[in-house]
C-alpha cells in the first residue's frame, strides 16, 4: 500500500490528467454503460473514475495498486440553480487543476476568478474524510458536491 504522501501526489497527477484537463473528453471505453470513464496509469498504479450524469452526476474514483484497491472516493453534486453548465463545469476545471497534497481530494480551500467563485472545506485525511464543494456565480450559488471516502483494506 502506498503511503500517504506518495498516494497524495499520485492522486494529483491523475485528477490533473484526467477530468481536470480534459473533462468529459478523457474518456475511456467505459465499463458500466452510459457513464463515463477516466483512466490514469503508473506502473501497477491504476487511477480510474467512473461517473453517470450530467448536469447533476454521481460517481466513484478508485485507486489500484498492483490489482488491488486500496483508495475509494464516492462524489455526488451537479448544478443547483439555472447557468451555463459549460462555463460552470470550465471554471470547475480550472479549481481541481489547483488541488493540493495537503487534501488531494478535490480543489483547494478557495479559488475564484472574475464572477466565480470556488469553496472546498473538508475534514479528515486519506485514511477517511468528507467534504462538500460549491461555486458560485456573482454571488449566487450555481454548483454544489459532496464527497467522502479513504482507504480501503
């Protein structure tokens, strides 16, 4: 099993691989039909994140190390209010690109740019956290999501 450090950064690389930089785009040929599939890989390493929905979406990262699973995250969330998921889904992005080793989680604490606005509060560590995301536009909360998980014995 990985520790937390290595796992830190490993889950790092693959988010900013995976939806981070690509979105919906970085699919692979998924193995649940209608999702969609992200997959990164080091060595025995497999990152994989699977996930149904849309405009409001539900789904499970997990992380393999050499043919067993020894990371889970679930995550549920999608917009909240009437906007341009694509702008709101973009300024997503751009926060995960700027996650942290301290909680590889999701995106950092805050992040904001122009009108947006991105917040992330959490509590735990690898081992086992939750945590809940939002952004707001001009002030008004347009995208909200949940998430928990840690490592799996």
């Amino acid at each position: 099993m990985p520790d937390s450090a290595a796992l830190a950064a490993f889950l790092l690389r693959a988010k900013r691989a995976t939806y981070a930089a690509q979105g919906d785009d970085a699919t692979v040929t998924p193995l649940i039909p209608g999702s969609k599939q992200l997959e990164y890989r080091e060595g025995e390493r497999l990152y994989r994140d699977v996930y149904v929905g849309l405009t409001t979406f539900a789904g499970l990262e997990t992380v393999d190390d050499t043919g067993a699973p020894r990371w889970a995250m679930t995550y549920a969330g999608g917009l909240v209010a009437p906007a341009d998921f694509p702008a709101v889904y973009a300024f997503l992005r751009e926060a995960l690109q700027r996650g942290d080793v301290a909680a590889p989680y999701r995106g950092p604490a805050r992040h904001a740019g122009g009108e947006w606005a991105y917040t992330n509060a959490w509590e735990g560590d690898l081992d086992r956290f939750a945590g809940a995301e939002a952004i707001e536009r001009a002030g008004v909360v347009v995208y909200r999501l949940r998430y928990a998980g840690g490592r799996v014995r």
